[in-house]
C-alpha cells in the first residue's frame, strides 16, 4: 500500500439525500471518481491525516486478528465477519481497509491474495499462514495463532523496552536536576558566599564557575545539542549503516544485549513454530521470520542460514555456525530433526527464550532502581553539601 491519505466526503443520492464517508486514496481525484461511479454527486471533500504504517501495527493488528477469529469460530462467513468488523471499528482508515477487503473477497478473490495486495499492512506470516488456513479449511485456527503470537510478541517487546527505557529515564531525571539546581538554586547561594570575603572550598567554587558556565552558554549549548539530536534523527538514524552501528553497540552492552538476544529469538522460534504447524517449509518460515525480526543482525544470520539450507547442510548444522544462536538451540534442533519434532521442539525454545527474558527484565529492573536511587542521591547530596559548606565554615572565617 502506498502512502495514502483519508478524504471525508459527502455526496448527494439520486433521490437528493445528502450521504457521507470516507475514501483512503492517493489523490482528491480518486475520490472524485470513485463517488461518480457509484452515482453519486460529490458535494464536499475534505483531506484528513495522513496514513502511516503504524496505524496498522501492534493493539489494532491483534485486535483485528482475535476479533476476525471469534466470528469465524462462531459459524459467521468471511464476508459477513469482514463487514461486520469494518462497521464497528473506531478508526475511518480501518474502516475503509476492511470494507475494500470485503468487497473484493465478495467479488470472489481469495482472502490470503487480497491481504497479499496489502503488504504494508499485512505481515508476511499472515498471508503464508491465511493461505493455509484456506487450503485446509482452518482458517479461524490460523487467524487465532496469528492473535496468540502477536499478543505474546508485543508484550514481550513492551518488556525489553521498558526494561531499557527506565534506566535512560532515571539519568534524564538526575541531570535536570542538577542542571535546575545549578542554574537556578546555586546562584542564590552565590550572593550569600560574597558576603564572606573569604576564599571558597574548591568543591563550591567549581560548583560556581560550572553555574557561571550554565547561565552564559546554556541557551547556546541546548540549541546546539537540540540540533544535532534533531539531524542525527533525521538524516543518521535512517541510514542502514548508522542503524547496524546502533545494533552493533547495543549488542556489546551487558544485560541489554541478553535482552535484545531474548527478544529476537522468542520471535523467530514463534514464528518457525507457526509455520513448521501450518505445514510450512522450513525455509520459508525462516523468510518469514527475517522480515519480522527488526534486528540487522539477526536477519543478516538468517539469510545465511537459509542459504545453507538450500545447499543442503541440516538446519541444526547451519544453526551452529552463527554465534547469535547459543548452542541449546543448535542441540534441541538437532534432536528435533533427528527424532521429527522439531515443531514441538522449536516451541519449547520459543517459549524459553521468552520466559528468560521476561525474568532477565524483572531482575534488571530490581537491581538497577535502588543502584539508580543511590546515584541520584548522591549527586542531590554532593551539591547540597557543596552549597551549604561554605556556611559550615563560616565559625572559622568570623574567628
């Protein structure tokens, strides 16, 4: 799907009744047509948001999902479910995706080719998996994995990132306020100190001159620091070669990367497990994992991997040669090969990974907030003794 934008209309009847909706097209003139071709005369077009691929993404994928699931489970045709959905749904570009899905799946189009059609909103495990839903008639199991997946997937992924974002959070807490304290409470203090005429610890003076430092170049220094975030954002954090330096880096930190490790592996193990069900080959659910997987180099491993595999080495063998798979994933697949349930098995690997990492963010999250606590505390303690220990001294200097 390109990117589109969501055009409100209101268009008059045959019989003079005003009538209004919404169209997702490229262009106004899409609009235009199309509500001639209905016979309608358009009245009134207004441009609403532009629409972005994460509307499609995360709560409303999973809810689309396990919704779509429960009215085919339920006996309710495809059509009638898809329909159904469309006229329910809060969001008008939702709204429009299903009722054109509908449409073209009531006209006779599979429904694993019309969501092929929609690659910008539909995963690649969704169509492989809607198409064998078709061919075996399961199509309300299928859409209810792909809900449990995507569920378990995103509240992993919510973990990892909390886990990583709290740590970021406490040390933008403690440097605002020391900034605050240094720019604001320090220069009170300054005008007590002169009236002393006598020399300051050097812990208080140098506290003073980084406050001088503050006041006179802070406005300059935050623009400039506001400019680089803003083009590193815009023009370096796009580039693929910045993005695989960022992942290379995060993988060197300790915890962190066990994290991110966890992560990724819990998702391509899901997912080889999904499609290994559905009946599958092993290399295309390894090509359905590397378009899921947003780490470079884990889709990097998996490529090799798949070309292994086309060279004829065993799964378990191509496994091994890649350091990002610990050797418990090349032993449990081995004898999954080896026995014929490597199904089973690439599901127990997916659920331990996913279970070591929500524990490994438990954990980091308990041992680095009384650490973090303790660094905050004492920067706030360091600059109230900084502040008030020219007062302390203040018997000597009188005597």
């Amino acid at each position: 799907m390109k990117k589109c934008r969501l055009y409100l209309w209101q268009a008059i009847d045959s019989q003079g009744a005003i009538r209004q909706g919404e169209f997702m097209v490229d262009d106004k003139n899409q609009v235009y047509q199309q509500l001639l071709e209905q016979g309608l005369q358009p009245y009134q077009i207004s441009a609403g948001k532009r629409i972005t691929s994460r509307l499609w993404r995360g709560e409303p994928m999973i809810q689309f999902t396990r919704q779509l699931a429960t009215l085919l489970q339920a006996g309710l045709p495809l059509v009638n479910s898809l329909q159904l959905l469309a006229k329910e749904h809060q969001s008008a570009a939702w709204r429009c995706l299903l009722l054109e899905i509908s449409h073209k799946v009531a006209l006779g189009q599979p429904f694993s080719e019309v969501i092929s059609e929609q690659q910008a909103v539909f995963p690649l495990i969704y169509r492989q998996l809607i198409a064998i839903g078709e061919l075996t008639g399961n199509l309300d199991r299928c859409c209810l994995q792909l809900a449990q997946q995507q569920e378990a997937q995103q509240k992993l992924q919510k973990k990892v990132a909390k886990a990583l974002r709290y740590p970021l959070f406490i040390c933008v807490v403690a440097i605002l306020v020391s900034i605050l304290m240094l720019v604001m409470v320090l220069p009170e203090f300054a005008k007590v100190y002169q009236s002393f005429n006598a020399p300051l610890p050097w812990f208080t003076q140098g506290l003073l001159n980084l406050s001088a430092l503050l006041i006179g170049a802070g406005p300059y220094l935050l623009v400039s620091l506001a400019g680089l975030a803003g083009g590193y954002l815009r023009w370096l954090h796009p580039l693929p070669d910045w993005q695989r330096r960022e992942q290379a880096a995060q993988l060197r930190i300790p915890l962190i990367a066990s994290l991110i490790k966890g992560n990724c592996l819990s998702q391509i193990f899901r997912i080889l497990t999904m499609t290994q069900q559905a009946g599958l080959t092993l290399v295309e659910g390894l090509h359905a994992a590397t378009l899921s997987v947003g780490n470079l180099f884990y889709r990097q491993a998996l490529e090799a991997i798949q070309q292994q595999l086309a060279q004829g080495h065993p799964f378990h063998r191509a496994l091994s040669q890649q350091a990002l798979f610990p050797s418990l994933c090349q032993q449990l697949v081995r004898v999954g090969e080896e026995s014929g349930t490597l199904d089973i098995l690439l599901e127990k690997l997916a659920h331990w990974h996913e279970q070591q990492t929500h524990e490994l963010a438990d954990t980091l999250a308990q041992t680095l907030e009384p650490m973090l606590m303790m660094v905050v505390g004492g920067i706030v303690g360091a600059l109230v003794i900084a502040m008030y220990l020219p007062i302390f001294q203040l018997g000597n200097v009188l005597g």
